[in-house]
C-alpha cells in the first residue's frame, strides 16, 4: 500500500465480498470524527491537529458500518470487520491515555448503535490502553514487531520491538489473555527464520489456542498463506489461489481493502 492511501467503501465491501474478513484502520480528527485512514498525517499535518471537513477523499467509519452492503455481508455471509484502531498522541512520545479511551468509546459507541452483529467484529490494536477501553466487542492485541525506516540507505531498526520479538510467543499469549484481551496477531518473523530459534513448535503454538481465544498473523504470498493456515490470515496478497487453501485452512483477511 502507497503511504497515505485512502480506501474507500466501495473497497472493503469488494474485500467483503471475495475474503473471509476485512481489515481496517481507524483514527480520530480533531474535532473527533472517526475515519478510515491508516497513516497520523494528512497533508503533512497531524491528523489529530486536521478537521474532518478539510479530509480530501477521507470517509467516515460510520459510512462504512450502516452502508446496507455491509451489514448484509457482515450479518448473512458471515464475514468479520477487523477495526484496527490506530494509537495517537497529543503528547509526543507519552502516552495519551485521554485519547485512548476517546477513540475506544467512539469506535464501540457507533459499533453498538450500528446494525452489525457484534460478534462477527474484531477491535485489535498495539495499544493495550485502547483495548481495555472496549467494551461489549472481541479484542485483539497486536504485538509489537520487527520493522525498520524504508528510506534509509542504513536500515534502522526500533530497538523496542527488536526486543518484542526474542520475547517468547507462549509468553506473549499468556500475558494477553491476563489482559482479558481476546487474541493475539503476531509477525511470522516469530515463527520464520531466524527468531523462531527462540520460541516453541508450531505445533506447540497451535495448542495453545482456546476456543475462545484468536490466534492470527500477516501474509505477503500464497505460500505464506498456506504455510500458516492454522491461523487467523491478515493478507496482503492478490494473486490467483488454484488449489484453494484447504478445508483445514483459518480466516483469509484481506488488509486493508481492495
């Protein structure tokens, strides 16, 4: 996805139609409107320093769930909305925790007031603070993992989430469940390569997963798609699917919209 992509509704109900589920981002404006739109900045200015009215292209995640496409989708077909709602401050680097519980408010206020069926929806989030301000909606927690500044000629890697990811799954998954946080979306770098000389088994994994507790990661190609198919499948990938996944195979998530 280009940086500042905006997806629009037409997207996520097309997403809807050919996948199991659909990913979104959410963030507030300033003057608290909550919109589909994945990056802080709009127009090189802090989204949460931006009016909705001056948004170009930017719809309303409330236009998304009372759209009667979605609702049907979301309530005949079975298929699952995955919120992720995006972790601002006002404060720099400290932790807004006022802001947090706002967006986890408004997104739970307009989802209980919507037509969906809550149960086919999913709130996730790298903030805990965010997730424990939900209510009435399943949650997952997102952990945080390895990435680096693409336009660097020296990768620079966030020494934080380097540290995440020697930190074993089994361990991430307890304290999320601790938590009362329904799930846990993890990288397949914990899995693939070289941290996974960290942790446990697949299989090991894999068994860790209660009926009613998620277990999801990320793939960019159809052999990631199938080598992970035990899990919840957050999924970049738009290519041709000959053989299908198999009857054993998890949720396919499109990220992000069509």
């Amino acid at each position: 996805m280009q940086k500042n992509e905006v997806k629009s509704v037409s997207s996520i109900i097309e997403a809807l139609q050919l996948y199991d589920g659909c990913e979104i981002d959410v963030r507030l404006t300033r003057d608290r409107v909550l919109v589909l739109y994945h990056d802080a900045t709009y127009d090189h200015h802090s989204l949460l320093n931006t009016d909705f009215k001056n948004l170009r292209g930017v719809q309303t995640f409330e236009k998304l769930v009372s759209h009667p496409q979605v609702i049907k989708l979301i309530n005949e077909k079975d298929k699952t909305l995955w919120i992720e709602a995006k972790e601002d401050t006002a404060f720099g680097l400290k932790k807004d925790s006022q802001f947090c519980r706002a967006l986890a408010r408004k997104t739970t206020d307009l989802l209980k007031f919507s037509k969906l069926r809550l149960e086919n929806v999913r709130i996730i989030s790298f903030s805990t603070e965010i997730l424990k301000a939900v209510s009435h909606i399943r949650t997952c927690r997102i952990v945080p993992y390895l990435f680096s500044a693409t336009d660097l000629f020296i990768p620079h890697y966030n020494l934080k989430t380097v540290t995440q990811m020697f930190i074993s799954l089994k361990r991430h998954i307890h304290v999320t469940k601790k938590m009362g946080i329904g799930g846990l979306l993890f990288s397949k770098l914990f899995l693939d390569g070289f941290f996974s000389l960290f942790q446990s088994s697949l299989e090991e994994i894999k068994s860790l997963e209660e009926k009613d507790f998620i277990l999801g990661t990320e793939a960019q190609s159809y052999k990631e798609e199938k080598d992970f198919k035990d899990f919840v499948i957050i999924t970049d990938y738009r290519g041709e699917r000959k053989d299908g996944r198999g009857k054993d195979a998890g949720p396919l998530i499109c990220h992000r919209g069509m």
